[in-house]
C-alpha cells in the first residue's frame, strides 16, 4: 500500500489525503485512501499512521471526460 519514505527520497510535492480529496474535485479522503490501497495513486507513510500522495499524480488522476460527455 505504502512507500516508507526517508529523506534521502523525500518528495516536494506531498500532500494529505485530505488536500488530495479536495484537490480531486471533492471526493472523501476514504476514496483517495482506496484509490492508494488500489494503486491507482502511490502512497508515502510519512509518519506512524500519516500518508500522503504526490500532488501531481492526483491531478494526473483527475481529468475531464471530453466533449462526449459521461458514457
């Protein structure tokens, strides 16, 4: 599920689970939980229980459907 990270790799551009769900379009931080244990997005433990993601990789998740509109 997780990557434990030392600072020898430590990422810029983490953030919460919270932030991520907010930063997706308002989604519950569960799902962006779910999305990590999917590996749909790549988690970081950063402390005991905390785990962030990549910013980028959220909006990279996150796009529009197009001109055709949902299926």
């Amino acid at each position: 599920m997780s990557k434990r990270h030392g600072p020898s790799t430590e990422r810029t551009n983490l953030i919460s689970l919270r932030h991520a769900a907010e930063l997706a379009g308002g989604v519950h931080p569960g799902t962006v939980r779910r999305w990590v244990e999917a590996g749909l997005l790549e988690g970081f433990q950063v402390g005991p229980r905390l785990i962030k993601v990549d910013r980028n990789e959220v909006l990279a998740l996150v796009r529009p459907l197009g001109t055709g509109g949902a299926v």
